[in-house]
C-alpha cells in the first residue's frame, strides 16, 4: 500500500467517529497523475446526492501529457460504496453535526486507487487546545520514560 496523500488537518479540526474505505471513479489521466502524486484533498469533503457519494473539492492536477484527455482538477468524482454503507451514511449525516471528510489516498496491491472518508464532528477551539495539551504531556512522558532507562 503506497500513500499518496495525507489529510493531516482532519484529526486536529475533527473528531472521527468511523472511517470507510471507497473506490474512486477516474479517467486514464487522472490515475496517471494521481500515481505522480499531483492530488490535494486538503478542501475536500465528500456529500450524499442522489443517493451517490460523491467527492467535492478534491484537487487532481491535469497529467502533463494527457493535452486533450485531461479533465476538469476539481470535478465532482464518485466513490464507490457498497448500499448498506452508503444506507448507513445517510443515516450519520440526518443526525446533524456531521460531515464526511477524506482522511487519506493510496494505492492498493492491485494499483487500484482508493480513498477513506470518515463521519466526523466537528471540535470547538477548547477541544483542540485539550487535544495539544495531551499530545504534550504525552511527550514529555516519553521523554522521562526513556532518560531513564
């Protein structure tokens, strides 16, 4: 499994409650540049329409030889889900207060790109201070632990 990209602002803006793994719905050139790395889903969020799940805001930089087979960067795309997830989703988002955020995009055994999406809420300013606060005391913890052994 080679990580493409890493949404590293999800876990400090958001509480994850579940991560689903989805397939993504792409044209030749996209996969190429994808496989280059040229992907942000740092914007990226995903919405149900339709009863479709669909990613909004994910950024594919054209493939440089794709000249004219090249799609619009920041096309809707849609993920593939099994129903009963998609059902279960749509369950999550009428509870109010949650959104569907992209956690990371890799490339599984098979060369397939893939993408996991989680039902997040969404942390108020005292949450993240509490959340830094943590990962501090975490830290110096450790530190202590390994000056003494």
């Amino acid at each position: 499994m080679k990580v493409i990209a890493n949404n590293k602002k999800a876990r400090h803006e958001y509480f994850i409650d579940e991560v689903y793994e989805a397939g993504l719905v792409l044209t030749g050139t996209e996969i190429k540049s994808i496989r280059n790395g040229k992907v942000s889903i740092k914007e990226a969020y995903a919405k149900i329409i339709d009863g479709e799940v669909l990613i909004l805001g994910m950024n594919i930089s054209p493939y440089e030889q794709g000249n004219r087979f090249n799609v619009d960067p920041l096309r809707p795309r849609k993920l593939l889900l099994h129903r009963r997830e998609i059902n279960k989703l749509i369950g999550k988002m009428k509870i109010g207060g949650v959104t569907l955020i992209p956690l990371r995009i890799y490339l599984n055994d098979r060369g397939r790109a893939k993408i996991e999406i989680a039902v997040a809420r969404g942390k108020k300013l005292y949450d993240k201070r509490d959340s830094i606060a943590k990962r501090d005391t975490e830290r110096k913890m450790q530190r202590a632990m390994k000056k003494q052994v």
